[in-house]
C-alpha cells in the first residue's frame, strides 16, 4: 500500500478521541442530574456529580497531556503505511 503522512501520532489521536468522549459525557451528566433532582432522587444526584467530576478530572488530566505532546512537537506528522489516523494495528 502507499506511504501516506498523518498530522497526528496515534496516540494523539486516542488522547483526541477520549477528551471528545469525556466532553460528551460531562454534558450528558447535566441533563442525568437534572433529571434526578426533578424526581426527587437525592443518591442519583449525588452519584451523578460525584461521576461528573471525576471525569472532570480525567478530561483535565487528558488535556494537560495532549498539551504537553503539542508543545514538545515532533509527535505528528508520522509517515504510516495505508492506515487511517488513530487505527494502526487496531482491527
């Protein structure tokens, strides 16, 4: 297959692919704990919120280190051999 060049690593990529996810989910985790407190449902609300900050934290952490990939450069533009970005490998 031919060479082709990518602007991201893989792990780029599944760092990009896990923030969007955690992102998703903390918007999602609004409406779950909306939903609860209009039910009157105290240990829903509670463990909604205390889910949302942890993936808070996981989002934070997955960001601090995609930003730390970014500013050391060098991460992308690896040459790939006929795979999509973030599928090396993978079936």
């Amino acid at each position: 297959m031919a060479q082709e060049n990518y602007p991201i690593s893989n792990v780029e990529y599944d760092l990009l692919s896990v923030l969007h996810t955690k992102l998703q989910g903390l918007e999602a985790y609004k409406k779950y704990i909306e939903d609860a407190r209009k039910e009157n449902n105290k240990e829903c609300e509670q463990m909604f919120n205390e889910m949302m900050q942890q993936d808070r934290q996981h989002a934070e952490r997955l960001h601090q280190t995609l930003a730390s990939f970014v500013s050391r450069g060098g991460q992308g533009m690896q040459q790939r051999t006929g795979t999509q970005p973030g599928m090396q490998g993978r079936a």
